[in-house]
C-alpha cells in the first residue's frame, strides 16, 4: 500500500504516528477469544510502518492526518467510533480510540468508496460498480490484534454496473435502497438484474443513463425512503452542471412534493424528529429546512465542500473536500471562504447542532483532497477491516458450528426475484 497512509495512530493536532513495524516472525494477529485459540489473520496496514512514496511518486502525495485536542474524548464519551470515504483515492476509513486514549485510523481500498452505511456489526459501502457488504467477524468476547473489537469482512459484493452509487441506506425490510445517479432514480438491487428502481422525480420523463439532475442525498424515516437531495430539475443529459449555484431541491418522495427549490448543491438530507438537515453545499453551510414551508435556517459554516453527514446524539458529523480546481467557481461557498479569509479543508468536522460551533475535527493534508460520506459506528471503540484484495482475505476462512438443515423449511425458502 505505497503512496498513501498506512493504518496508525494521531495525537490530538499533531500529524498521526503509524505503529511501530512488527518483525516477520511477529506479524500474525489474532483475535482472542476465551473458548477458542482465535482467529488468525495478517493485517500489513496494522504491522508495517508507512513506506517511502513508490519511484515515481513525490513525497506530497503521502496523507498527514492530525485531530483535535478533544477528539479522542469525544470517541469515548459518545462510545462509537467513524467510517469514512474517500472516492478520489478508493479508501474506506475505520476510526477508532485506542486504550491508551490515541486515535486509531485504519483503511482499506474499495475502488470508488462513496456512499457508507454503518449498523454495529455491519458495513455496506458503494463503490465503483458493486455495494459491498461488510460483517464483523469478532464475537463479543473476541478481539483482533489485542484491542480491535470490530472487525470487518467482506462477505458481498452486489453487481450494479457503473451507476455512479451515492447513499446507501437500509430499509426496514432490509432491502439496499440507494442513489442511483446516473439513472436520476432511487433503486434496490436484484438478483437477475443490476439494479431495480423504486422512484424516481415527477420532472425526469425517463430512466437514462445520462445523470440528468444529480440526484445524490437521502433521508430515511422510519425505515423508509422519505427525502432525496438533487442539483436541479433538470431533464436533460448533465443539465445540473449548469444549475449548480441555485435551483438545488429536496424532493419528498412519499409524495413527490418538492419541499424547496432554493438550495445550492444540496447533500445528505437527515430526518432528526421533526426537522430536516441537510448540506447546503455551494454555500457551506449545514442547514435545517422546516418539511412543512421548506424555509431553511443557517446552523453552521464549514471550510470546504460538504459531502456527506451523519447526525449522532445533538452533533452533526460532516465531510468537508478541497475544490477540484483552486475554486468553487460559480458557487457562494468560494465568496464565502474569502470574506472569511480562509482556506478550505478536507477532513471531519463535528458540529454541535444547539450552538453550531464546530467542536472537534479530524484534517487530512496531501494525497486525500475529496472526502464523500460518514457514518457513525455505534458502541464500537475500535474497528479494523480486512480489504476484499488483500493477501490475508485468502486465508481468512470462518464457519458457523451449526449445520443448517438439509430441506430448508418453506418460509426460509428464497422468493423468486
């Protein structure tokens, strides 16, 4: 894994420490259990010591990460621990809290990471052309390399096609329900076929591959699709690129009532009670909209380009990204970052929604510029993943100790797709 960050270690503002590299003879780890000898796999990013940039590469392109001076407490006092994505670089990334109080990042490459999806033993993400399904392979009393006590396995990679997959959520049925971008819909997956839509805007005429509005967000409620999140209302092929500073909408779905048309890049709708958040992204503000009059209400300004948001106990979690050319050209955001005389970052920032303050951050500077989507991993201190491509999933084989049986009882028989 040259060329970019290992898994490691930070002290709050200060750039993070990889773990000391284990010598050969000491690079198995173990997941201990009290009633069994373990599972027993081998993690590089977990023993080896971040590697001189590949011939060719520039030393730039390495990824510092530093954290707040709180934020290490926060993990603690909240008892969760992050998943965030990074498209641009192809990484999911596990952030946890070691015991000694220092915090623990671990990655792993999924081609295109975007949209996340986090439940406790439970990881689904969206990639390039497949939403990938992670299950926790530790039981309770188990942990990885001593203190991991989430650890992460690829168990299924469902085909969709290169769709442009945004967020993924999970119904109360426990269907996938995602963005499907390109086709302006939101869709399920199926097994005979690369996706099956469930909605689509009143103002898109047809399915087409053409991503025509960008749709991008969505809003869960009761474990149903409520809200989404689009660029425009455009109908046309990539007719939100020219829409990007006004015009963005977030469209109920149950009704397909456009609750409001006066957002700017909008992302990441969040149903909390009563009220909607969302990123008001070519602004840079996290907003709150009203359902009922759609009227919106500034909350807080963050330096860069939101993407992404996870709402957990009164905070709001957000991804921030640089711009992908010097500027946010045409967007109120750039302005915004001036008259402030700021500069924009990619990294999280926790946001206490009562007063808006930003109250802890993790910033990444160097190779990672774009961040996409974060979750929160609840009642987790310490996640670890093993990658799809990596050596060690070859050899990492678990099995349930009960036979399932032989003739399937009718209720357990899968339904035709």
């Amino acid at each position: 894994m040259s060329g970019g960050i290992m898994s490691k270690t930070a002290k709050p503002t200060e750039p993070a420490a990889a773990a000391s590299p284990a010598k050969p003879a000491k690079a198995r780890a173990a997941a201990k259990s009290s009633d069994r000898s373990g599972i027993e796999f081998t993690p590089p990013s977990d023993v080896e010591a971040p590697t001189a940039p590949a011939p060719g590469r520039k030393a730039a392109e390495q990824t510092k990460i530093s954290v707040s001076r709180g934020f290490s407490g926060w993990l603690g006092a909240q008892r969760c621990s992050l998943a965030f994505t990074s498209y641009q670089t192809g990484k999911l990334f596990l952030v946890g809290r070691m015991p000694d109080g220092k915090v623990s990042f671990h990655q792993q490459n999924y081609q295109r990471a975007m949209g996340v999806h986090a439940q406790k033993d439970r990881l689904y993400v969206g990639s390039l052309f497949q939403i990938w399904r992670l299950e926790n392979a530790l039981a309770p009393n188990e942990r990885a390399n001593q203190h991991h006590d989430r650890l992460y396995v690829p168990r299924n990679a469902q085909t969709v096609g290169d769709v442009d997959v945004h967020e993924v959520s999970v119904d109360r049925a426990g269907r996938i329900i995602f963005v499907n971008t390109k086709y302006s819909c939101l869709a399920t997956t199926s097994t005979r076929f690369g996706f099956r839509p469930i909605w689509k805007p009143m103002f898109i005429s047809k399915l087409a591959a053409e991503d025509r509005c960008h749709m991008n967000g969505l809003a869960m409620e009761d474990g149903l699709p409520r809200y989404v999140t689009a660029v425009s209302q455009s109908d046309v092929l990539n007719g939100w690129r020219e829409r990007r500073h006004e015009g963005g909408v977030l469209i109920d779905v149950q009704n397909d009532r456009i609750v409001t048309d006066q957002l700017s890049m909008p992302h990441s709708p969040r149903v909390v009670g009563k009220q909607i958040y969302a990123l008001d992204s070519g602004r840079g503000w996290i907003i709150r909209i009203d359902p009922q009059t759609g009227a919106k209400e500034d909350i807080a300004f963050c330096p860069g380009f939101l993407r992404g948001m996870t709402v957990h106990n009164g905070f709001a979690i957000v991804t921030v990204s640089l711009p992908r050319d010097g500027a946010f050209k045409g967007l109120e955001l750039d302005a915004a970052l001036k008259k402030r005389d700021g500069e924009p970052w990619c990294g999280v920032l926790i946001v206490n929604l009562s007063s808006g303050d930003i109250v802890e951050f993790i910033r990444l500077d160097g190779q990672v510029k774009e961040l996409f989507d974060v979750a929160v991993i609840p009642e987790t201190l310490l996640p670890m993943a093993i990658g799809a491509n990596s050596p060690e999933m070859h050899s990492f084989i678990t099995y349930d100790k009960q036979f399932a049986p032989l003739i399937p009882p009718a209720a357990a028989r899968p339904a035709a797709a």
